[in-house]
C-alpha cells in the first residue's frame, strides 16, 4: 500500500519526465484513484489530449508536450521521421508529430499524429530516450525518402552527418540492411 506522500511523488516523477503529459494508467500506478484523476479533469487543472492522455494546464501544448501524448497515446510507439530528428535537436518543431509502431498495432487516427508501420520496431527505436524515438540513422533515411526533391534529401543526410548525429558509413550501413521496397 502506497501512501499519499508516494503516490504524489511518483506522480510529480512521471510529469517531470514526461513534460506534465500522463496517461490513465500512469495516475492509477502511482497508486491514485480514478476520483483523482475525475477531480483534476473537472476543475480543469488537467486537459484531456487523446483518450486516456492528459496535459496538466488549458494552455497550448509545447511541441515536446504534443510529442508525449502522440507516444503514451499508442503502446509501444516510439518518434519517427521528422519528429525523431527533432527530438534529436536535428530539425525544427513545426508540422505533425510522426510516430512508429509495429506492424500489426492497433493505431486509431489521432489529429495531429501520422502513424507509420515497421516491422522489427525494436531493432529501430531507442527506448530509453525521453520521449522514445527512432535511431537517428533510421529517422533520416526514413524522412529523407519522403522528401520532396533529392536535393532536400541529400541535404537532410549530410546535415545529420555535419551535426555529428551520425556518420556517413553509418547510414549506408543502415541503408544497406534495409529490405527493398
């Protein structure tokens, strides 16, 4: 049995690390109740974002804190394309946030969120980053094909590679374990 002291600051903990962005589940591990978390939603102190994600204040949302609930809102996702980069310090913060998820996971259209489908996600995605994202090597490769022109292309590989986010030999590497398509 966890105490209300314990409860709080596991609380405070997941909002730290997550930028003030909690699932449902998160609130109940700590060991809060559903009264709780009913209590914050209708004094509105906290904001639903996705079905089961909350924010903890009405104003707009930070790019980081959009990044977080398009995570924590699917299982087992992780940052993808241009949103990896980003969290990487690779990109800019504009546009959808882009997640990956496994092949067969059950993704429902969230606004604001493009979902992409790999097969073998955990050999692609660092857990343990805050947020979860793709490997740089596979974010650039996978943003770089959906680039508008080669040159925008080449251009986001060699700035990954002037950046020291990754090498050269790195992403043929990567390239080359790629299945064809």
């Amino acid at each position: 049995m966890t105490t209300p002291q314990q409860a709080h600051a596991a609380l405070a903990w997941f909002l730290s690390a997550q930028d003030d962005v909690i699932t449902r589940r998160q609130v109940l591990e700590c060991g809060l109740s559903t009264a709780f978390l009913r209590r914050k939603l209708r004094r509105r102190e906290w904001v639903t974002v996705f079905p089961g994600v909350y924010v903890t204040h009405t104003g707009p949302m930070t790019w980081r804190q959009r990044a977080w609930a398009a995570v924590l809102s699917i299982p087992r996702a992780a940052l993808s394309h241009q949103s990896a980069l980003c969290a990487a310090g690779l990109r800019n913060a504009d546009g959808p946030i882009h997640i990956a998820v496994g092949r067969k996971c059950f993704a429902p259209k969230r606004r604001g969120v493009v979902v992409h489908r790999y097969n073998q996600l955990d050999d692609r995605v660092l857990w343990y980053k805050q947020p979860p994202r793709v490997r740089v090597e596979h974010a650039v490769l996978d943003a770089a094909d959906s680039a508008p022109t080669d040159v925008e292309a080449i251009a986001l590989m060699s700035d990954a590679v002037q950046a020291r986010a990754t090498t050269a030999q790195r992403l043929r590497a990567t390239l080359a374990d790629r299945p064809r398509s």
